[in-house]
C-alpha cells in the first residue's frame, strides 16, 4: 500500500469534490479540493503528488488547466487524470494533448478510482526518484568539478613557483638578473598580447619567458661576471647556455616548462640567421623566440650589466631599428616600437 499523498482536486461542482475527497481520504490520503482552474493554480505546488481535474468547469476548462500546469517548471511533472463525462476518442487526445496522464470516467467507480490513482502515485515515485538521483548525480558532478579545477589550480601554482624558485637561481650568478627576467617577461608579454595572441599564449610566455637565461647557471662566473670582453673561448662558453637551458627545460612535460625550453633555445637566434645555438633564420624561429629576443636586448641595452653602463632609451632604440630585418624580426620589432610608451612605464616601475 502506498503512503499517504497529497492530491488536489479540481471540480466546479461541490458535490463531486466531497466525493472524491470521502473516497481518497478513505484511502490514507490528503485531499485538498479547488472549485475552480483559477483557485487550483492559485494554491497547486511542488507539495502535491497527484492532480484529479474536471474537464466541463467554466472560464477555464480541464484542458486549459492541464496546459497551464504543465508550462510551470515548479509543477510541471505532477501527474494529472482527467475526471470526465466524457467518451469521445477526440476528447482523449485533446486531453493527452493537453498532458494529461490518465482518466476516469464519471461516475467514479471506487475500484478504478483506487487502481489509477495508485498507477499514477508510483509514476509520481519513480519521477521523483529519478530527479533526486539526477540532483544527486549533478551535485556529485559540480563537487568533483570544483575539486578537480582545485587541483588543477595548485598544481598550475606548483609549476609557477617551481619556475620563479628555477629562474630565480640565476641571482645567485648575477644580482641584476631578478629585475631583468621580470622586465623582459612583461615586455614580451605585451608584444604577444599586443600582435593578437590568445591570452592562453600571453599567459605562458609571461610565466614562461623568465627561464630564457636559466641555462647561464652552467656558465663560470669568471666569465659570466667579467667586466671586460669575452675572448672566443669565452664567448663560446657563455653562447652555450642556451644549450644548457635547453637541456635543463627539456626534460619536463608542462607546458610552461615546454615553451621555456623553446625560448631559452631560440631567442638567440636572428632574423638574418647569423645567431646561435642553430643559426636559424626568419620564420624559422619560433615566433616565442623572436617575441623574447627584442624584449631580451631591449632590457639589456638600457641595463648596467658588468661590461657596460646602461645605455639612455633614445639610443637603445636607434639601435634595436638598425636590427631590423637583421636582427629582429621586422612584425614583432615594430609591434614594440608601437608600444614603447607601455614599456617604458614598466621599465620605470621595475628598476633594477
């Protein structure tokens, strides 16, 4: 036997109402009658299980009632029968139609009455247990989201760390390096941005880009600190780092380690093909490459570094124009230029 539900029953007839209320009440039920569609739309919620509605009930018929119902998401799904005088096959399906579930035909017989009713109660059941396992089913899914996305999240801010603690390594090599690789990482972030990369792009170069010098902590400090000029010995060691970082970078799986390892190999390269490790040239660079080269010198010819003083802006760009086409590449020197005045305001925030 079923629990005891909560039905609504609809009739512009007070006698029919007290009818079917003696016969449901009889059977363990709560009944709550309505004399009209318009005073059961006013009181009919989520807390009712079941619906018995007269068809023939003035201003508003059977039919229309079922249709209002079934277009309010709060009520859509209570199961509906029609209580009717009437037999005709059209009749039936105007009242499938409409979205009724079942009827019964007055006058009510009370075995019918009981059977449809029950029929109808447990498909109220199986609906409702189906919307609790699909509400459980998407709370499980959002909480397994949320914590995956959390993961990913600190793991994404493992990485980060891991290559600031990597890139900050090299301080102990050169104290001007920590401002250098910041700089840099910005300037080339703002020409990626700025020549339309996705942001996915900007994002990784901005946190990838400060690990293009990584491979200098293989590089002795007699040379890496001399104040004069390198010999060719020297200048052999020190052009090595780019190979040294790529090995340092190679052997990891991330992406920011993965466009590390691209940048510490080719933003040494030159446009002309008279760079190094490779000496690749033009479009042959990767475009990371070319974006951090410009960046790269730019921070360096307006740096102090142990064999020079910093040189004044003005310069330093007439310099980096006289690279054009040899150098740097033409696009992404001009994207700079375009944006000097950006660069420069981050260049007098971050002072070395």
């Amino acid at each position: 036997m079923l629990n005891a539900r909560k039905i609504l029953v609809v009739d512009d007839e007070l006698n029919n109402i007290l009818l079917l209320k003696g016969l449901l009440t009889h059977m363990g039920h709560e009944v709550i009658g309505a004399e009209n569609a318009f005073a059961a739309l006013n009181i009919l919620d989520r807390s009712f299980d079941l619906v018995l509605s007269d068809v023939m009930m003035p201003q508003m018929n059977g039919f229309e009632l079922v249709q209002k119902i079934r277009t309010n998401p709060e009520i859509q799904d209570i199961p509906i029968i029609m209580v009717t005088t009437l037999s005709e096959k059209s009749d039936r399906l105007k009242a499938v139609e409409a979205g009724a579930n079942d009827f019964i035909t007055k006058p009510v017989d009370l075995v019918e009455l009981k059977i449809r009713t029950n029929s109808m109660l447990t498909l109220k059941d199986q609906q409702d247990e189906i919307k609790s396992f699909a509400n459980e089913l998407s709370q499980m899914v959002e909480t397994r989201t949320l914590e995956l996305r959390q993961a990913l999240t600190e793991l994404d801010q493992s990485n980060r760390e891991a290559i600031q603690h990597l890139s900050a390594a090299a301080e102990f090599k050169d104290e001007d390096t920590a401002t250098h690789i910041l700089r840099m990482a910005l300037y080339s972030s703002i020409i990626a941005e700025r020549m339309g990369l996705e942001k996915k792009e900007v994002d990784l170069i901005l946190t990838s880009a400060p690990m293009h010098d990584v491979g200098k902590i293989g590089v002795p400090d007699s040379i890496l600190l001399k104040p004069g000029k390198l010999d060719a010995d020297e200048w052999k060691a020190m052009k090595e780092h780019t190979t040294n970082g790529g090995k340092i970078l190679g052997v990891g799986h991330s992406c920011y380690m993965n466009v590390g390892y691209t940048i510490a190999l080719s933003h040494h390269e030159r446009w002309d093909g008279t760079g190094y490790p490779y000496g690749l040239a033009g479009e042959d660079i990767p475009l990371l490459g070319r974006i951090c080269a410009v960046a790269d010198v730019f921070d360096a010819l307006t740096s102090k570094r142990p064999y020079k003083d910093a040189f004044p802006v003005d310069k330093a760009v007439a310099i980096m124009r006289e690279g054009r086409g040899k150098h740097f590449d033409p696009k992404v020197l001009d994207v700079f230029l375009d944006n000097i005045e950006e660069i420069l305001k981050i260049q007098a925030e971050i002072s070395s």
